[in-house]
C-alpha cells in the first residue's frame, strides 16, 4: 500500500511538471511583446477608418501587394490576442475586407483588400486616450483638400487636368462622388501631412512582387514608422471621433441599480451596482474622448430620484428615464449584471422593448456583440423585453446584461480592472457600430 502511494504521488509530480511545462511557453513567447487587442473599423461617403487598438504604443511597417489589391501593415514586437476578431467584412467603396492574424512569433499582420490608389490612404499612429496605443488606416479621402476629388481607383481614371472639363463637371466628377462639405470640418486637424505614408508604398517596388515572394520580398520596400512621430491625442482624436460615427451624438448612460438597492450579489459579495457603476464610469471615459456627449443617470452610490430611498421602484426607473427624455439623447443604454440560481448560467444578453423601433433592436444587438468581442463570454442572443427603462425612453434603448454575476468566473472577471475596461470597451464598440 505505501508502495501504491508513492507511486500515485510521483506520477501526481511527473503530471505537474509536464503541465508546468506545457503552460509556460506562452508566458515566454509573449514577454516583451505589445498586445493587440482588437481592430474596430467604420466607414462613411468620405473614408473608411481601420484603427488598430493595442496595449502601448507600437512600430510598423507598410507594403503593397498586387493582384488583389491589398495594402500590409506588419505590426512588429507583438501578438495577437485570442479574443481579437481575425476578419471584417467592410461596407463602402475603398476597402471591402480587414484581415488580422499573427504572422510569425513577433509580428502581427493586418491585411486590408483595397482599390484604393496609392494617394488615397494614409496610415499614422496614435497615442494617447482610452487606448494606449493604436496604429490608424485611412482609405478614401485623406486630405483636407480632397472633398471633391475623384479616387483614384483602377477602373476610374483621375482627371489629370480638372481645368478644361470644369465647363461640364458632371461628365467625370458626379459619378463617383458627391462633394460633401460638411464632413470635412473635423478632417482638417488630424490630416497632417509630417508622417506622409507615401514614402512606404511607392509603386515601383509593387512592379517587382510576385503573389509568391511578395509576402516577405516587398518589406524591403517598407519603412520602419517608429513612435517618435506620434500624431498626440489633441490633433488627430477629434478626427477619429468624426469617422467612428460617436462625435456630436449624446449618449445616456445608466448604471443599474445603485443606494439601497444592490441589486444581484455575486457568490463572494460582488455587486452588482458596484459593477454597473465602474464600468459606466469607464464607458463615460471613452466616450467622451471619443467627441460624444454624454449623459450619466449616476455617477456615485446612489438613488436617481430625487426622493432617494423613499422613491418607489416606479418613481426610481422613470427618474433614469428623465435623465435620457429631458436631455433629449440619442441612445439610451442601461448597464446591468444577469443572475440565476444556478451558478453555472453565463453569458451576455442585449435587450430592447418588444413594440419599440428597428433602431432599438439593431443598437442591443451591436451592443450585446461588442461586449462578447472584448469579454468572451457567451452570447444569449438579442430579445425583446418589457423592461421599464427601455419602454418609457423616447430614443432608441437598450438593457444589456453584461454577465452573470451569480456565476464564479463571470464575477471574478467583472470584478477586475481589466474585465471592467474590456466590457466597457465593448460597449463603446457597439455604440460606434450603431452609428456607423
């Protein structure tokens, strides 16, 4: 028997160890390296904006391939992260699809499918805001000039000489755009023409590549864009801002529950006002770096209603509608945590009123979505509901569970620093995907 228990406690030692061994590999393949941790894009008549989101500021370099068009962006020292979405299909006329994935143990490679001429993008980095580091891809109308000017696709050839058909400019000018005066008043700003991104993609090296040694021969074409020439924060967020669809728009945000009412109570105590109201205050951060306005129903451990604890439920509900109604806001979203009896349940849920509008349910799905890309959890799908909160706002609403604080791993998650900024990160995404 002591025999018998000796062995049992060695191969219990071989087992550790062989798992000790498995699981520190990753540890050491990402030491030093910056994450990504996701790509959000969003489109407009004017440009499509790729930003590449990552943990610090980061190097690149950038290539053209041929046949398909696609432009490369080689993020070096870096790696992808599993929750980060590794393909997006893109609406509009310069890009029609963003390709993510980990090229080799340093570098991660973001490939975007575009018609676009060598004129008519512009690739920068960014540091500064809620993300510490970000790489941004502009296709379509990157100058401050370019407001009516044709794009230079393969099968549209520029005007070389604009002067002698001005007498008849609908002949090559209204077919392929529409001037749009208006959304260039924020472009003026970030567009600066210091880290022009010519240099990097010249046409002549894309003569020499063969869909063969183009992957790796055209990077002697690249060059190395460094962060000594960050555009900062205070030039170029606005412009960001302008093109993810959140600038100009007011936002309410409603953290759950709040004072006397805790409402759902994880399995080690967790909160869940205390959950809602972190990860709304993380979500206001964003937003409003991003140019929205926004609207808090809450800011501290407290009641909404004017009446405090003595409000009813109903006089308590309708004053977070209030908040949204009086401020006459464009979205309405209200932060919540799931719970159920049985600790195993998990996921995320998005919510809109049954007889609301189309917009209602299209924001709690984008909403619901986002959260899942950035926290992984579980999707429980879009549902109709009949939730006070959603059903007496006057703009599109919605109520997401974020996750299930009754269940251990989803509570320890939104109990955490980095589960509160990831949901609140997601959130936002939705928001700007909803405003497209």
């Amino acid at each position: 028997m002591r025999k018998v228990c000796l062995l049992l406690l060695t191969m219990l030692a071989l087992l550790g160890m062989s798992l000790s061994a498995e699981a520190s590999p990753f540890g050491e393949r990402v030491e030093g390296l910056t994450e990504i941790t996701g790509v959000r894009v969003s489109s407009s008549q004017d440009k499509t904006r790729i930003v590449v989101d990552a943990k610090a500021p980061v190097t690149y370099r950038t290539m053209v391939l041929k046949d398909p068009g696609r432009v490369v962006v080689d993020i070096k020292d870096a790696w992808l992260s599993p929750q980060a979405k590794r393909e997006l299909a893109v609406s509009g006329p310069f890009v029609s699809r963003v390709r993510v994935a980990q090229f080799d143990q340093r570098t991660v490679r973001v490939v975007v499918e575009t018609t676009v001429g060598k004129d008519n993008y512009k690739i920068f980095p960014l540091t500064g805001g809620p993300v510490p580091g970000r790489v941004v891809l502009d296709f379509g109308r990157v100058g401050p000039d370019s407001a009516g000017a044709t794009i230079a696709l393969p099968d549209v050839k520029a005007p070389t000489k604009p002067a002698a058909p001005q007498t008849k400019p609908t002949t090559p000018q209204t077919k392929p755009t529409t001037p749009q005066t208006k959304p260039q008043a924020p472009q003026t700003k970030p567009v600066e023409t210091k880290p022009a991104e010519t240099k990097p993609v010249e046409t002549k090296p894309e003569e020499q590549q063969t869909p063969q040694d183009a992957e790796q021969a055209a990077q002697e074409t690249a060059a190395d864009t460094p962060g000594e020439q960050p555009a900062t924060e205070s030039s170029t967020d606005a412009g960001i801002a302008a093109i993810t669809g959140l600038a100009g728009h007011s936002i309410t945000i409603d953290a759950g529950h709040g004072g006397n009412d805790s409402g759902a109570i994880g399995p080690t105590g967790v909160t869940e006002k205390s959950v809602t109201l972190r990860v709304a205050l993380a979500l206001q951060k964003i937003l409003t770096s991003e140019g929205a306005t926004v609207y808090m129903t809450r800011t501290t451990d407290t009641e909404v209603s004017p009446k405090g604890a003595a409000a009813s439920d109903i006089e308590e509900l309708q004053a977070r509608c209030d908040v949204a109604n009086q401020h006459d806001s464009d979205i309405f979203i209200s932060i919540h945590m799931d719970s159920f009896t049985n600790g195993a349940a998990k996921g995320t849920t998005g919510y809109y009123y049954a007889l609301g509008s189309k917009k209602s349910r299209d924001l709690a799905d984008k909403v619901r979505a986002g959260v899942i890309d950035q926290i992984g959890t579980p999707s429980r799908g879009t549902q109709s509901c009949n939730f006070y909160v959603v059903k007496h706002t006057d703009m599109p609403a919605t109520l997401v569970e974020v996750a299930f604080i009754s269940n251990p791993t989803e509570e320890k998650l939104m109990n955490s620093e980095d589960g509160v900024q990831k949901a609140a990160q997601g959130l936002a995404d939705g928001i700007a995907d909803f405003f497209g």
